[in-house]
C-alpha cells in the first residue's frame, strides 16, 4: 500500500484520515489507515486544515454552529457592542454557558448606557488565499479514494495518474502560488433536508465531482450552505462559471446533468 499522496509505502501507518476535518462536524467519511500516511495525516493537520479553520469566516461558522475542536473548544467570536466597545464572546459547550468578555473601563460604559447593542459582522471572503486552495485539493484527492477505497487497483491507479500531480503538489507543497477557486452560498447555513425516516436533519457537508461539456473536471464541495470548486485539471475556474451561466447556476450537488454524480451529503 502507498500514500495516495507522498506515493510512500504507507502498510505501516496507524491513522485513519478524515476527508473533512472532525472540526467541521465530520464523523462519516473516513478514509482507512494507510490510504494517507502517518506522516502526510500530520502534516496537512498542521499546515493545511488548520489555517482553514482559522479563517475568520470559517471561526465564525464553526462559532454559530458549535463545532468543537478535537479538545473540545469553540472559537471565541469578536464583535462590538455599540457603538465602538469590543467584546470577545467564548463558548463553554461541556457548561452549556456563553460568556462576553469586556475591559474593566468598557463595562463601566456599558453599565451606563441605556441601550446595549451587540454587534458580529459577517466575514464572507474566502477566495483569496491558497489556503482555501489547498484545503479543496487535498479534499479532492480524498474524495477520490473514498470512491475507490474498495479498489486496491483503483488507489494504485490514483497514486500514480500524473495528471493529478499538480493538485497532489499543490495540496502538500503549495508549489501553485494562485490556484482560482470558486466560492458562493447556495443555502442558509442552517439549511436543512428530509432523511430517510422523514425527519429534517440540517445539512452539514455534501460534495461530488463534475465533468464539463469541455471535458474539464471539477471537484464540488459544500459547507453549511456555502459552495467550494476547484479545478482537478489545473488553476483555472473560468470553465466552472461557464458551466453555472449554461445550467442557470444551479449546483451540481442537485443535478445529474452534465456529468454530475450523486452528492454525498453530511
């Protein structure tokens, strides 16, 4: 067995691989020990998935959503009370209690107004950096094997297609400086769906991959409503936009047309 990643002999490996971070709500799709090496687990954990999570936008949903961290912390979330007092707001999920956190001259101000309002602006922008890049990449690679994990000779085939490549150096080595991605809402992030025993469950993350009349591949992820695309192909995503003007912007993650598969969800 070899590392789908580094292309290393991996037999010896005892982690298992999360496709999407635990910090993101993900409990299901697991890759099996050896798929991803030991030492390529620790290092995306360390230099990939934890930039990503420590975004201000993805703090803030992991916040509002109460996605704890492996130790069970939540982000604290900053603010103001207005007009210009700022406040730290820190989550105790095992105390099920919230705490605002002030400076002393601040809380005498507050103690005297009349009205308190509180203020979190939303933090939306996530496309410009190539740590979100670099997140989607590795996501996609994984993706792939959870499709193939009951192949041998398909994660053999992963491991040496040369056209992935690039998308494999990119999410282990950063090598592309700017690689586009696509990043919109397609739903409320506490959007939520009908299961199979009828109930609604809120939609956490569901991804699929798409094949373009231009035969260009694209590898389509969702987190509580917001969409990420990349390219599997290379750094361009002017196909992607394309594709979305020709079907009306509808998302892949809810059509076969065109290529798409059926969505994984949560």
């Amino acid at each position: 067995m070899r590392c789908i990643f580094c292309k290393n002999p991996s037999s010896s490996s005892k982690s298992v691989e999360h496709v999407i971070p635990e910090s993101l709500g993900n409990k299901r799709h697991v890759l099996p020990r050896g798929i991803v090496c030991d030492g390529c687990n620790n290092y995306f954990s360390r230099k990939v998935e934890k930039p990503f999570l420590d975004l201000p936008a993805v703090r803030q949903l992991r916040f509002h959503q109460d996605l704890e961290s492996k130790r069970g912390n939540i982000p604290p979330l900053s603010g103001l009370i207005t007009p210009d007092i700022p406040v730290l707001l820190t989550r105790y999920p095992k105390y099920d209690f919230t705490s605002a956190q002030v400076s002393e001259p601040d809380l005498a101000k507050i103690l005297q107004a009349k009205e308190v309002t509180m203020m979190f602006p939303l933090v939306v922008d996530l496309t410009g950096t190539p740590i979100v890049s670099r997140f989607l990449a590795k996501i996609a690679l994984e993706a792939i094997a959870l499709r193939l994990v009951e192949f041998p000779k398909g994660i053999a085939y992963l491991c040496d297609e040369v056209q992935l490549d690039v998308l494999r150096d990119h999410a282990r080595k950063g090598y592309t400086n700017h690689w586009p991605v696509h990043v919109r809402t397609i739903y409320h992030q506490d959007g939520k769906t009908f299961g199979p025993n009828g109930n609604a469950e809120q939609i956490v993350h569901e991804f699929d991959f798409l094949v373009s009349d231009q035969g260009e591949w694209f590898f389509v992820l969702a987190i509580f409503g917001v969409e990420f695309t990349i390219n599997l192909g290379g750094p361009e995503i002017s196909g992607y936009r394309h594709w979305l003007e020709q079907t009306g912007g509808i998302s892949p993650l809810y059509t076969d047309r065109y290529g798409g598969l059926a969505a994984m969800p949560k």
